[in-house]
C-alpha cells in the first residue's frame, strides 16, 4: 500500500510540474516566439540607411533626369534585399502623384499588367549593368489599351530583373512576349519622373525601384493581344500590294496563267500576220525610178519600165 501511495504521490507532483511548465510557455515565452518570428519574416525588406535615406531626399521631381544620387540609394536598397513583399502597403497612386514627397522611399506593393519594356538606361556608374526597367499598368485596366494614359502606368526599376523574351512577331522592339501578363513587384517609390513620348510632349510617370519582379501568367498570354493587329497589318499589306500590281499592270494583273497564255498566243498571231501583210505590200509596191534632168533621158527611162504604154501611144 504504502508504494502504491507513493507512486500517486510522484505522479501528482509531476503532473503540477509539467502545467507549470505549459503556463510559463504560454505566456511570455510564446510572446517572444512570436515576436522572433514576425522579426525574420519582416526582415525580407532591408530599411534604408541614413545614408540612402540623405541620398533619396535629394530626388527632383517632374524632372526628365533618371541617373540622380537618388537612384543609386534605392538600387543599393534594392541590391541587399530579398524582394520580400513583407511590410509593403498598397499604393495610392493619386496621392502619390499629388505628393510624392510623402511616398518617398515608401515600399509598395504594386500589382498589374505587364506592357513592355524601357530601353536600357545608360547609367553612369559601374556595376549596374543589369538593372533594366519595365512599363507596369497599374490604373485603368477597364480601358481599352489605346485608351491608357501615362497616369495608368508605373516604371519599375529591377536590380535581378526576370528573364523576359521577344515575341515572336514584334511589332514594337520594346515589346515582349510575355506583354500582358499580370505582374507584382515590392518597390520602393523614386520619383515622379517627366518623360517626353515620340511628339515631343511630355508626360509624367511615377517611378519605383525593386529587385525582381514576379510574372504570374506569362504563358497564358504571350504576345495574343497583338495577334489580331498582326493580322489585319498582314491583310493591308498585301491588299495594297495587289492594288499596286493593279494599277501598274491594269486588268492583265488579274488573270489566271492560262488567261495569260490564250492571250500572249493571240497577241503573238496578231503580230506575225501583221508582219506577212507587210512584207507583201512590200512586194507588190512599185519601185521608186529616179528620172534624169534631160526629158529625153527621163522618157527613155520610163519607156523601159512601163513600155507598153508608150508603145499604145505610137
């Protein structure tokens, strides 16, 4: 009796051992856990150094200038990042575009359409070589695509940018094949940067500067929403060529080659009849006599090619 007594005893006892331990756990030591585990998934953005952020303010707003000491504080940003999308917020880019300032360096989440690709900015310093950006519509996607405007769209500069693939019919050279695809990116805003289109006219265009950037459905739509322009483009080629052949050739454009044939054999008979015909009249034609000054001399000659009139005469 006495051991089993003691054996309910130490069993009791480890029983109150093992509920303080689970409370102990489940009070400041979960909250710890927890706040060590929010650190490294927060950790994907790296923050900006006071250098960056001294580098950043002197960004210059509404200007054309893309190689700014601005830049070079995102990229390096960028460069030591993990392209994490912890800790970014959504955009307002009416706000942003009202007061950049504000947004400045600010990490953002930015969804879209994929529209195509910049041509590769010349930067002045070494060891960019593959930063590269792309056009992002980030507004307006109930507009037709002629109908976009600049404040439908974002540029993104990339540090590790993906690997992206000429279509196979390429109607712009900075389009890609994987242009309308949806895409997302974590950015940190640059500025509002003041680009001019082929008229000359200047537009504004918000400007962000990320590591890589995420292609959601690129096989599923490639380079078809030009497919259509393709086609109709192919159809007006060759309806103006024929109209050229048309009004170069006239009515002979038209036929088929045993058309052709029927008549270049008709025209060919027409020409060697013609020719039979002349050579006739050739040789039924009398020949042209040249008469002497003398009328004597010139009736001695006519006498020897026409001398049956004469003879009548006498």
């Amino acid at each position: 009796m006495k051991s089993v007594g003691f054996s309910m005893h130490e069993n009791a006892s480890s029983a109150r051992t093992a509920g303080i331990v689970r409370r102990r756990y489940n009070g400041p030591m979960r909250k710890t856990l927890y706040i060590l585990m929010a650190a490294a998934v927060l950790m994907g953005a790296a923050p900006l150094t006071d250098s960056q952020k001294t580098r950043l303010d002197t960004a210059a707003d509404g200007s054309a200038t893309v190689d700014e000491a601005a830049l070079y504080a995102l990229l390096e940003n960028a460069a030591t990042s993990d392209g994490s999308e912890a800790g970014a917020t959504i955009p307002d880019y009416a706000q942003m575009m009202d007061s950049p300032a504000e947004w400045r360096g600010k990490l953002c989440l930015i969804e879209g359409v994929l529209l195509a690709e910049e041509p590769r900015a010349e930067l002045s310093r070494e060891g960019w070589d593959k930063v590269r950006s792309l056009i992002v519509q980030v507004r307006g996607f109930d507009k037709k695509p002629g109908d976009l405007t600049a404040e439908d769209m974002a540029i993104v500069y990339l540090t590790d940018p993906p690997d992206l693939h000429a279509p196979v019919l390429q109607l712009n050279r900075n389009m890609l094949a994987e242009t309308g695809s949806k895409v997302r990116v974590a950015a940190r805003f640059y500025k509002v940067l003041n680009e001019k289109n082929i008229k000359g006219e200047g537009r504004l265009y918000l400007t962000f500067v990320g590591k890589k950037l995420a292609v959601m459905n690129a096989a599923e739509r490639s380079y078809s929403p030009y497919l259509i322009a393709v086609v109709i483009g192919a159809m007006a080629m060759f309806l103006g060529w024929m109209l050229v052949r048309l009004f170069r050739r006239g009515r002979d454009a038209l036929l088929t080659p045993p058309q052709r044939w029927e008549e270049y054999r008709q025209k060919k008979e027409e020409a060697r009849k013609a020719a039979a015909s002349a050579s006739a009249d050739e040789a039924d034609a009398e020949p042209e006599i040249e008469l002497p000054e003398n009328p004597a001399d010139a009736l001695d000659v006519l006498a020897q090619h026409h001398p049956k009139p004469f003879e009548d005469v006498e």
